[in-house]
C-alpha cells in the first residue's frame, strides 16, 4: 500500500524535477522522512509557492489527476473507489483553516532526506520548518507528531533557525502561545492521554522529558532574544 | 483515500499468521489493526498487534514470544516497540460473547465492529478514538448489525456518547448518513440509560467549549460534546469517495 504510494510519489517528484519545479512534501510522508513511523493516512501532501503551481498542474494532469481546486490548496485525484490517489496541494502557505495561522512556503528553505524504508530522497520542510506546521495546527495527530520528532531529534532544532523562520512568516506570537500551550500539555499528562489514544502506546518518561526540554528552549530563546 | 485495497490482513499480518499456526486458542485482534480492517483510514503501526485474549489463557498466548517477537501483559512504550521486529499486546479481557461476534479474515480473528466501535466510543481521551469510531460507522454502515450496536451501547451505558457521535456525523455531512431510525432507536434507550456526568467534558481532555454547531446535539443527549468540529470533518473529507 504505502509502497505504492511511494511509487507515486518517486513519479510525481521526478516528473517535477525534470521540469526544475520545486515542490516540498509534507504531511505523513514528510514526518516519515524524519524518522518517524506513526499512524497516518493514506495521502499525498505537497506544498509549493503559487507561482509554479501551473507547472505542477500541468505535471499531475499530464500523469492522469483531476484537480479540484480550493482557495488555498489543491486536492488531485486519480483512480477511483479504493484504488483512488489523492494528493493535497498546499498553493503559497500551509494553512490551518481552524486558527488561520498559515506558514509560507517561500520563507522555508527546505532540505533532502531520504526515506528510512526506501531508498526515494523527498524534498521536505526544514526540522524547524516542518515543527512550525505541526505547531501551528496543534490537532492530536500533530501533537503526537511535534513529541516523537522533539525527542528523536532533541539535539537538532535550531532555536535561532525557528524564531527566524517564525519572523519571516509572521508568526511569533501565534508560536509562543502555541508552545506555551504544549508546554502545559506535556506537563499536566495531556500528552500521554493523546498518545495513548492515537497510538495505544505509553509515552516514555525519557521522550516527554526531552520534548519538554526542546519547548522550553525554543521559549527560554524567544524571551532573551526578543526586545 | 487512497489505495487501501491492496493493504490486506493477508499481507500485512503475515508475521501474526505464522506466529498463531500452532496455537488453537480463542483471540481477537484489536486496537488499531482491527480498526483499520474496518474503515481503511488511519494505518496502524505495522509491527504491533493487540489480541484480546480469556485471562486464563495469558500462560499460553506468551508461548507467541520469540525470533523477534516480544508479547508485553502491559502498555509498551514506543521505543520498545521500535525495538523489536513484531510485538504483541495481550488484553485479557475476552468474553465469551464477544469472541462469537468475531470477524474472521483471511483466517485471522477480529473484534466484530460493532464492538471495536462502542470500545472506542468508551475509550476515547482524545481525538483520535473518536475519529476512528466515526470512520468505522460510516464506512461499515450498511454492513453493521445495527441491533447489536443498539443493545451492546445500552448495556456498556454508551447510548448518549454514541448517539451525539452519529448525530455529530449527520450535522458534518449535512445528510442523514447515519440513520435517523437507529437515532430515535438510541434516544428512546438513552432515556432509560444512565446519563454520563453532566460537567464531564466528552472526550475528556484539552477541548472544553462545544462547538456552536454541536450545542443542540450536547443538549439533546444530554453530555458537553467538545469534540472539535475539523475531527469528524477530516474523516468525512476523507472518506468521501465511499458516502458521496
């Protein structure tokens, strides 16, 4: 299943590479290539500035996709009944349509990695980019997401990196509201609860101890280095 | 949704398949394996099984150990998972009735889904059981045992959790997807059944405004229903390739 997925993923990515579009994957397959194998959908997520968006229509089209657009993303189609496709386009900004927070996609330098269980290389957000995505939505599925990508990659998130990316999307306070509610999840056992609920797991006390530890940071960074 | 058929127990269970060749015992699988059997939505993590098993039968069922599987009597971490090749979770809580409800396939046992519904209704601590239940509602919609689901809810005291839920589908699809029968069906129960804590919200946790939408649905059956409205949302988004 996944496999296949990946299959279509190697396809829409060569396709754009060959064009010089550059596209980012985000999403479960964004979170995978950071090391994580959690529970997730089984869709495509990619995001791009609006300004190739016509090159990657016309890409999607020319693999057989229908395009259904929306305001701010697209959703492409192939197949249908259980054998369908479908690939979410984020157009310029991920946006969480709950809280209208959104994170451009021309202030995210992006990075390669490649996939722990294929040898397919994505285009992917940033560390801080991809936690600033996950934050700013905050669902249970993103908190799990935030926790199992602080604590394997307790060591790598640039403080400075995040605020800086923070600024150039406007995000800042909408951040430090957002770490600060996490913060209070992680300490009162709102996260085990998640956790537990999502994936029938325990939450190692090693894990939350180390996310705790990243979002502290990444707090105790924005009041010394914020006027 | 997206290319699910190809995602059979057949396949994805095989590590399971040959662990259980010799042993002949009463189990159901269940948790998030037996919840993806049902709506193809969410995946579950590949390596890890939950088997419900009778609690007298636990000696037998760590028989399964071994070759880089590990069988855990309590809730494993992540990390312990990650560090085997297969684990297996044993719950031992099997009834009889329960087992016969099962749902054989491809030659594995699963908790029927009227039962892995009304467990997650019950469990639900966050966002996600609740999601799942409401997948599996509409997705095995015109499969289910609707008299079962009636009776088991009235019996597990679910009937006002589980009615706001299919009337919260109703409201999100702006359709009578779940069918307005079983609702009156369900009120009529509910009506008789205890009534979950007044002030407790539902699911517990972070969330503590009803959504506008969902108010009448919580005044009606009578529970703070502060489930975000984007949770039942992204299931109907999802899999609307099979109600539209």
């Amino acid at each position: 299943m996944e496999d296949h997925l990946a299959r279509e993923l190697r396809t829409i990515l060569e396709a754009c590479h060959r064009r010089g579009i550059v596209v980012f994957v985000i999403g479960a397959f964004g979170v995978r290539a950071y090391g994580s194998l959690l529970r997730h959908t089984l869709d495509l997520d990619l995001a791009v500035e609006r300004k190739v968006w016509p090159a990657l229509a016309e890409v999607l089209e020319a693999q057989g996709y229908h395009l259904s657009p929306a305001d701010i993303w697209v959703t492409a189609t192939k197949g249908d009944g259980e054998g369908t496709v479908e690939v979410h386009i984020a157009l310029g900004r991920v946006t969480d349509v709950h809280s209208a927070l959104s994170y451009p996609v021309q202030v995210e330098p992006g990075t390669q990695r490649s996939l722990s269980d294929s040898n397919i290389v994505l285009p992917v957000f940033t560390l801080e980019g991809l936690l600033i995505t996950k934050l700013i939505a905050l669902r249970d599925n993103d908190v799990v997401d935030i926790v199992a990508l602080l604590s394997r990659h307790a060591d790598r998130v640039d403080a400075q990196r995040f605020w800086d990316r923070a600024a150039a999307a406007a995000l800042e306070l909408g951040l430090e509201n957002r770490l600060a509610e996490l913060e209070e999840m992680l300490e009162g056992g709102e996260v085990d609860a998640i956790w537990w609920d999502r994936l029938g797991l325990m939450l190692d006390e090693s894990e939350r101890q180390a996310a705790l530890e990243v979002v502290r940071h990444l707090q105790d960074y924005a009041g010394l280095g914020r006027p | 949704m997206a290319v699910a058929h190809a995602y059979s127990p057949r396949r994805r269970l095989a590590w399971l398949a040959r662990r259980l060749v010799n042993l002949d015992g009463p189990y159901l699988i269940t948790g998030p394996q037996a919840a993806y059997e049902y709506h193809r939505w969410l995946t579950p993590l590949e390596n890890l099984v939950t088997l419900q098993v009778h609690a007298e039968d636990v000696p037998v069922w760590r028989q399964v150990a071994g070759e880089g599987c590990l069988v855990f009597e309590t809730l494993p971490t992540m990390a312990q998972v990650y560090a085997v090749q297969a684990a297996i979770v044993l719950n031992p809580t099997l009834e009889p009735k329960r087992y016969q409800r099962r749902r054989v396939v491809d030659g594995l046992a699963f908790v029927a889904p009227e039962d892995l519904c009304l467990d997650l209704v019950e469990r639900a601590r966050g966002e996600t059981s609740l999601a799942e239940a409401a997948a599996i509602l509409i997705a095995q919609r015109d499969s289910l045992a609707w008299d079962v689901v009636l009776d088991e809810a009235e019996r597990r005291h679910l009937s006002h959790r589980l009615g706001a839920l299919l009337e919260a589908i109703n409201a999100e699809t702006e359709t009578d997807l779940m069918s307005l029968k079983v609702i009156e069906d369900l009120c009529h129960r509910a009506n008789t059944d205890r009534l979950p804590p007044e002030e407790a919200a539902y699911p517990p946790g972070r969330h503590q405004s009803v959504p506008p939408t969902y108010q009448p649905i919580a005044e009606r059956w009578g529970i703070r229903l502060t489930l975000p409205r984007y949770v039942i949302s992204k299931v109907i988004f999802d899999l609307q390739p099979q109600w539209s």
